[in-house]
C-alpha cells in the first residue's frame, strides 16, 4: 500500500501525498461573463473557486451569464473555465431552514428557570460562557451552530464557520433568509457588521495558521486523554469528514460538547472504539450533566449540572476521573 513521504516539521510528522487531478470539476456559480470569469455569492463560494483550478475540463453552471464582470469582483478567471451551463431560473432548495424566533427579550431569556432547560439546551447555554470578548472561534456542525444565539452581553467575538464565512450572526428571521448564506451545517444564518466571505481553502488555511482561539465542536466519543472521535461510525453513511482533523491539530483551545450518553452508553470512555479525529486534543469537555477538565493527570470534575450528582455522572462515565476541591454547579449564558 502507497505511503507518501513523512517530514518533520517544527516537532510533527506530516504526510506528503500528491494531489489529485479530476478529469472534470463541477463548480457552481452566481455569474459569468462572456470571458469565461466567474463570482460566487456568499457562502456559495466554498470550495468552489479551488476545484475550478483543480480538473483537466472546468464545467460550471451559473445563474447568469453578463457581458463584463469587473476585474476586482472576479473570484475565478476564466482561463480555468472550460464550458458555462446556463439553466433556466429555479428556485434554490435551502437544505436546513433555520429561522430566529425573538419571542422573549434578553432579559427574560436570562431569568429564564434554567432547570426547565432541555439537556442540549443546557449544553449550549454552559458552553456560550466559554466566549471571551476578543475571540475567534470556530463552531462545528451540529450542536455548536446554536452558539451565536447565546453570546453573552458585552462580550464582541468573531465567530468563524469553516465554509467561508468569518462574522457569523445568529439565525435569520423569515424576512431575512437567504439560501446562498449558510454555515457548515448548511443552516440559514446572518451577516454581522465585521463580516467576511472567502473559499473554504482560506477558511482551512486561517485554522492551520493558528488564527482562531477557541475551537468548539460535537463528539461520538473521547476518553479521559482527550483523544477524539467524532467523524465516522463504521459501516454508516458518512457525507464527509468534515474539518475537524484541521480543527483540533490547529493549536487552539479545543472544547467538546455533546450529551453525555447515546442511547444510554457513556460517550467518555477510557478508551475510544471508534475511528479517531486526534490524539490528546480536547482540552475541556461540556455534556448536559457536567463539565471535565483534561490535564496531564486525566479528567477532573470542575461543575455539575442542576440536581445532578457525582454519583449519577460516575454511573454515566467509563473512565475515572477526578474531583475538583472547587466543584460548582453549572451556570448558564
């Protein structure tokens, strides 16, 4: 079986492996003009503009084709554009629909009797209060896309979602959804002021470059290591492996969220079963009964949540852990 070539750079092993080169690409874009250029519109981007460059015959299909695009507003030149697709007009299916209800004011949301909270609502809410002011954080698929709804007052981040949008704004209103601006789990979401779009290869390349703080994402499982799975279970569908092997090898503060069983089974173990994402890289962990601490001595217990007790968490946990002398109960955003 072919290995490519291993180097040692700054202390980690890499793998060299030759790129690929497709006989076709396939891109989706906004507009073209007569020259064969191309734009894409917000979050549509992705990782088009680096798979037009990437095949032998560059196919795209756009919405409109003009006969001048400026050469500041080009995302793709077209020496790499080999045929333009122009359909007629059609609605665009947005996969998750995701809309903002602002049923109850801020203030309300903060009295709110936080033992009435579901267990993922409760997830969501502990781990807001990881955003400090300042941050650049990234937010998985799944769990932590509900993050932005949650940010405390007071505190101004940039939250960073790996399909090519930094200045992630909560979900939109009805009046405001918009099928070409979606985050990585394919929601509808909104600009902020600071906003910016670029293709997915930035995106990856801000990640590696250690530009983000903080990184939080869902899990399958982890063990008191802080070693990670989260990508595939064998013999299931998987529709890709997402970022996260960039996410956590990218030096920032990685923090976990997830329930903290599936179907009954503790989900942090003391060793995983499934395929791992990385090895010793979680740095905290946040279900809805707890939050761990990953040291170099293993979990420690910092907070419960309301009504649960040690007991119940070490019924519901496959490894050992520790117990810290200022265990508190968790607070909530």
């Amino acid at each position: 079986e072919y290995m490519g070539e291993e180097r040692d750079f700054d202390g980690r092993m890499y793998v060299f492996e030759r790129a690929l080169k497709g006989d076709f690409a396939l891109v989706k874009a906004w507009k073209a003009d007569r020259f064969g250029n191309l734009v894409y519109r917000h979050t549509a981007r992705n990782f088009n503009p680096c798979v037009a460059t990437a095949g032998k015959i560059t196919i795209a299909e756009v919405e409109e084709v003009v006969d001048f695009i400026p050469p500041d507003q080009i995302h793709t030149p077209g020496v790499y554009v080999n045929r333009i697709v122009c359909p007629p007009p059609y609605e665009k299916k947005i996969e998750r629909r995701t809309l903002s209800f602002a049923t109850e004011s801020t203030q309300e949301a903060k009295s709110a009797d936080h033992s009435n909270l579901t267990p993922r609502d409760r997830i969501v809410r502990r781990a807001a209060l990881e955003l400090q002011d300042g941050m650049a954080c990234n937010l998985g698929i799944g769990l932590p896309t509900f993050l932005p709804n949650h940010v405390p007052e007071g505190v101004h981040l940039v939250l960073q979602s790996e399909n090519g949008l930094l200045g992630v704004g909560p979900y939109p209103l009805e009046a405001e959804v918009d099928a070409d601006l979606i985050n990585a789990g394919k929601e509808t979401v909104t600009f902020t002021p600071e906003s910016s779009i670029f293709s997915s290869d930035e995106s990856f390349a801000m990640i590696r470059g250690t530009h983000m703080d903080i990184t939080i994402l869902g899990g399958l499982q982890v063990n008191y290591r802080g070693d990670l799975a989260n990508w595939i279970i064998p013999g299931q569908m998987v529709r890709g492996m997402g970022g996260a092997m960039d996410l956590v090898a990218s030096g920032a503060k990685v923090v976990l969220i997830m329930e903290h069983t599936a179907k009954g089974m503790p989900k942090i173990m003391e060793e995983c079963t499934l395929p791992l994402t990385g090895k010793g890289v979680v740095s905290r962990i946040i279900t809805d009964l707890c939050v761990f601490d990953i040291g170099a001595n293993g979990l420690t217990l910092v907070e419960h949540a309301p009504g649960v007790s040690t007991h119940e968490i070490a019924a519901k946990t496959a490894c050992h852990f520790h117990i810290s002398p200022h265990l508190k109960v968790m607070d909530f955003a």
